[in-house]
C-alpha cells in the first residue's frame, strides 16, 4: 500500500472521528413558556425557545408550577431543600447553576417529585447557557435557560406569584460549542499549525541546502572547464590556410566563415571554431558542438571533490559573444579585480599559444 494510500485512509479515519463526535455534540433547544396573574389581574403569558436540553434529559414534556428550593438558591444537600413533595400538584424545580453538580440539583429534586429541573445560569452571564451534562441523573426532563430569563422567574415567586412553567422540545441544533469541545478544536488547531510551520520549514531547509550544492557544483565544473580550456591549442589563421580560402570551413557556433587574422581554438577532437565563440560554449556545456566530444574527459583533467571546493569562487567578469548583432552569452573567465592591467587578456598553460595570442595583439 503506497504512502499516498495510507495517509487518505488516515484522514478518512480522523473525519469519521470528528463526525462521530459531532453527532454525539448534537442538542436540543427547549421551548419555555410561562403563565401568570399580574398585580392587575391579567393573565401574562410569555414563551420562548431559550432553553438547552441536557445531555442526558429525556426529550419530552414537562409543566408544573415553578418551585424554588429553600435555602441554597443552587438545590444542593441531601436534605429536604423543597417545601413541596410527590403528593403535590404537578411542579417544575428552578434552581440556579453553582455549589454542586448538575446531577445533584437534579436528584435532588426528583426526590422530592419534581417534574422537571430547569437549570438557570450564573450571575452575569446574561442569556447565555451550556450544555449539562448530568449522567448520574437521568429519566428526569432538565434544561438549562440565561440567568436573565431565570432570575424574572425567581423574583416572581418570590413576590408570591404563582408561575406555570410548560417545557416542551424544540429544534435540534449542533455541534455545540461546549468547553470540552473548544478546547479539542484549539489542542488540534495547535497540533495542525505546529505541524505545518515543521515541515514548511523543514522544505525550505532542504531546497536551500540543495540549491546552495547546486551551485557550488556548478562553480566547480566551471572551474575545471577553465583549467580544460587553457590547454586547447589556439592558432592564429593566416593568409593561405585551408580555412580562410573555403567557404565550406566556418565556425559552428556563430556560423560564420573563417577570416584571415583570426583566433582560433582547436578541440582535442580537431574541430576548430572561433575562440571567442567556444570558450563561453565550453563553459557551459564543456563538449564540442559538433561530435559531442568530452574536452575535461580528453584532457584528462581531474575534477575536484566537493569537500576540497573552497568557499570562494573565482569572481566574474564579463566576455560577451556576439552573433548577429545579439548578445549570446555572459560568461565569467577572468578576475575583474585582479590588479593585473591585463586582466581582461586569456592566460593559457601552453606558453605557445600566449605567443599566436600576442602577436594578434600587436
């Protein structure tokens, strides 16, 4: 199985994962209706759908009268914490989130026969609520409702207000964004990110590295180029020689026939073409242009290893090679800095060639 084959079927096991979990993340809304007699004798009646149903809620109906628990507004403690029992009228426990567990407030009051537990948030929390999880109490309807929605109920009975409470199931929605489930979102997002910037820059490490052998291969097959080159022979064509006199001799680079006055450069396989034409061709490619001949390989030149490369490359200077009229090649021969006034002129290790060189120039 190839390495592309086993990273989809890895991806395919963590996305299968996260749908999973995100099933299992899916909540319920709640509908809340309530109903009381105001200090005018009219009946007010308000509904929304504001609460949260459990995690481990039965998803049906509940209705009663709002009963809030004595003492600790949170319903804690085993003992009797409601002034109502299972003989009363159907009634719904308001208890206020804190001091205990989810699953306390709940068995709390199922003990004392409350139909349904509604669970409001924290002070200062305005509307927002969470989804419980209370899985040490269940077959009990439980949802959880903003502190503002909860404490209106509360100060209402408090004042004596007798309030009907109806919770009924509304809309699915989901994933929620609970603690449990930001925090798996941040921890992946971590371990994603970390993971990018390691292999982006473990990628941009190795191109460099290679980009930087690329060119230190390059400057050390230049530099063997130049030693091959200083020992081809180089003639001056003189009146009378076969390739002044035939228009079938002509160089095969610049395609130009041969002139009296003319330097040239002869390959160890005989070819011949201009010198200023095949040096910068050498360099580049180091064979002849016309049988492919090898010159390093045929000079016997050795070429260095690249641990014995110094650092610094021989600096450039300019011989341009001109065909046409057009600008061919920029090729790096001699040292530009060089305090040599002639720094410009070719040196070759066969002094007899220097002589065809010099006596072109005068």
């Amino acid at each position: 199985m190839g390495k592309k084959t086993q990273h989809g079927l890895l991806l395919l096991l963590c996305f299968s994962g996260l749908v999973h979990y995100s099933a299992a993340m899916l909540y319920w809304r709640a509908m809340v209706e309530i109903s009381y007699v105001n200090s005018s004798n009219k009946t007010v009646d308000k509904y929304c759908e504001c609460g949260i149903y459990g995690r481990n809620s039965l998803l049906t109906k509940a209705s009663g009268i709002v009963t809030l628990p004595k003492g600790d507004p949170g319903g804690c403690g085993s003992d009797s914490v409601y002034s109502r029992n299972s003989s009363s009228p159907p009634w719904i426990a308001l208890v206020k989130r804190g001091n205990c567990t989810f699953s306390e407030k709940i068995n709390a009051a199922k003990r004392h026969g409350a139909d349904g537990v509604v669970v409001y948030n924290v002070d200062g929390s305005g509307n927002s609520t969470s989804f419980m999880a209370h899985s040490e109490a269940t077959d009990m309807v439980a949802i959880m409702i903003g502190n503002s929605q909860g404490m209106e109920v509360v100060n209402l009975v408090k004042n004596g207000t007798d309030v009907q409470m109806l919770i009924d199931v509304g809309s699915p929605q989901g994933p929620l964004m609970d603690t449990y489930w930001l925090y798996f979102l941040s921890i992946a997002f971590f371990i994603v990110t970390a993971a990018s910037i390691t292999y982006f820059v473990f990628i941009s490490a190795s191109r460099l590295y290679n980009l930087n052998m690329h060119r230190r291969n390059e400057r050390r097959l230049k530099s063997e180029a130049k030693k091959a080159i200083a020992r081809l022979r180089v003639r001056t064509l003189k009146r009378g020689d076969e390739e002044t006199t035939s228009e079938h001799h002509m160089c095969a680079v610049c395609i130009e026939c041969y002139k009296e006055g003319e330097v040239v450069t002869v390959l160890t396989c005989d070819h011949i073409f201009h010198k200023s034409c095949i040096e910068p061709w050498l360099l580049e490619r180091r064979t002849c242009p016309m049988c492919k001949c090898d010159i390093m390989k045929a000079l016997g030149v050795e070429e260095e290893t690249k641990d014995s490369i110094s650092g610094e490359s021989p600096a450039d200077a300019t011989v341009i090679t001109v065909t046409g009229g057009e600008a061919m090649y920029e090729v790096p021969l001699t040292d530009p800095a060089s305090p040599d006034p002639e720094r410009h002129q070719h040196r070759y290790d066969n002094r007899a060639f220097e002589g065809d060189s010099e006596a072109v120039r005068r």
